[in-house]
C-alpha cells in the first residue's frame, strides 16, 4: 500500500525562503511561504515517513510525530544543516527557494541614509541541491524544484543534469493559481530521461500526494 512505501523512510525536505542579512534590522528575501514544503512533510509524515524539515523564515507551525523541524535563517544555515543530514536520509526533495546571492559584508549597526548611493556588493551562495548530488550514493534520491519564467522545460532538463537530481517538479509562474503564497500549484515532474508527466491545478496537499507517489511508486 501507499502507507507501507513510504513506512521507515527517511526524507529530508527543505522549505520557504532564505533571508540573507543586509544589517540587524534588514535583509534580502522571496516571496517563497513555505507552504508546498511543508505539505510536503506533513503527507510523507502521514505515510509514515521519518522526516526532517528544514525550514526557512515561515510563519506555519507543523506538528506532527514524525516531523523533526530544523529552523533556520539564510542560505548558508540551510546548506550546512542539509549537508549534514543528508547521509542518513532515503531521500531529499528540496522545495526550499534558497538566495542565489548575500551581501557580500553585513553592517554591524543599521544603515543610515545621508543621500548617497548605497552599493551592496552580493556574492554567490552555494548551490545545496548541486551540492547533495555530488554526496549522493545509488540508494538515494534527489528531488528538486524549478520555477521558471521562460523556457521551462530546457532549463529544467539542465537542472536535472547539472544538479544531479532523479526528478524535478516544475512550476511555472505563468499558471495562475500556482506559485508562491497560493493554497494551489500546477506542476509537471520531470525525471532524467526526459519523460514528463504533467497534473492539474489543486491543492498543495495534493500536489504533494502526486509528488510522493511519482518519486516512489
Ligand atoms: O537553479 P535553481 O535555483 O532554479 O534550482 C532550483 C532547485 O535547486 C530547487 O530544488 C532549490 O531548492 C535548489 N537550490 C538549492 N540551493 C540553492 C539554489 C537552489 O538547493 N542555492
């Protein structure tokens, strides 16, 4: 049965958005709620699954048994908390909108305005999904994420490569309904040989429910 696959597995999955400090009051974000990730844990913890959230800046609570929930702020905490948990873990799905750049120095004090210019270097952060599919043996699976706003399928297929995942969900920004902050998503999976299955508009809960069944059915 559904509930027996997934019975014992250890999945991490990691949510919402990263804040990368500018000073003590001020930070750059995304408009990532955290929702499709944590819909994600709560139907893999349903199932069974043994599961570690690793969760960005949200403002949802979760509480279920299975759940252990990992709490931190930017892309680094994030890296160095998934990098660790990832050798124990069955599977990743990295739901996670992680910031591709911080500032490059953050201010000790607040920033005052003396009307200059202000400049904030940023400088690349790590790439977490990259990074777990170099760590990744043959028993473990890699599911990432892809919003694209152009040229959807391409840039997923390279993701797939370059990134070394098994499977990546797809939403587009283009569908109304799905996305950030919306109860709904529309998605397709793609896997490695290229083979695409796409699924309607409904809940997060139910995207999740497809999500799960594709990777392990
Ligand atoms: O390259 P892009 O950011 O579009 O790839 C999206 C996928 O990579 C998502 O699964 C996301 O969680 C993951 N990612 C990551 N670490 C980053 C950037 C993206 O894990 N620094």
């Amino acid at each position: 049965t559904k509930q027996e696959v997934l019975s014992k597995k250890k999945i991490l999955i990691t949510a919402g958005p990263t804040y990368e400090r500018i000073d003590p009051v001020r930070f750059i974000g995304n408009y990532s709620s955290g929702k499709m990730g944590f819909a994600l844990a709560e139907e893999c913890a349903v199932r069974g699954a043994e599961v570690t959230l690793i969760a960005g800046p949200v403002s949802l609570t979760i509480n279920h048994p299975n759940i252990t929930r990992i709490d931190v702020e930017s892309a680094e905490e994030m890296y160095n908390a998934s990098v660790k948990a990832f050798p124990a873990m069955d599977v990743a799905i990295l739901c996670a909108a992680v910031a591709d750049f911080r500032p490059e120095e953050q201010y000790a004090e607040k920033v005052k305005r003396n009307g200059d210019i202000l400049n904030i270097s940023l400088v690349p952060n790590k790439d977490i999904a990259a990074s777990l599919g170099k760590m990744k043996k043959a028993n473990q699976l890699l599911v990432g994420f892809a919003l694209e706003t152009n040229d959807e399928e391409n840039n997923a297929l390279k993701k797939i490569v370059k990134k070394n995942l098994d499977f990546i969900v797809l939403n587009s920004l283009n569908d109304a309904g799905a996305g950030f902050k919306y109860d709904t998503n529309k998605i397709a999976i793609l896997n490695r040989n290229g083979e695409r299955k796409d699924f309607g508009l409904k809940s997060k809960k139910d995207v999740a429910s497809d999500i799960i069944d594709e990777t392990f059915l």
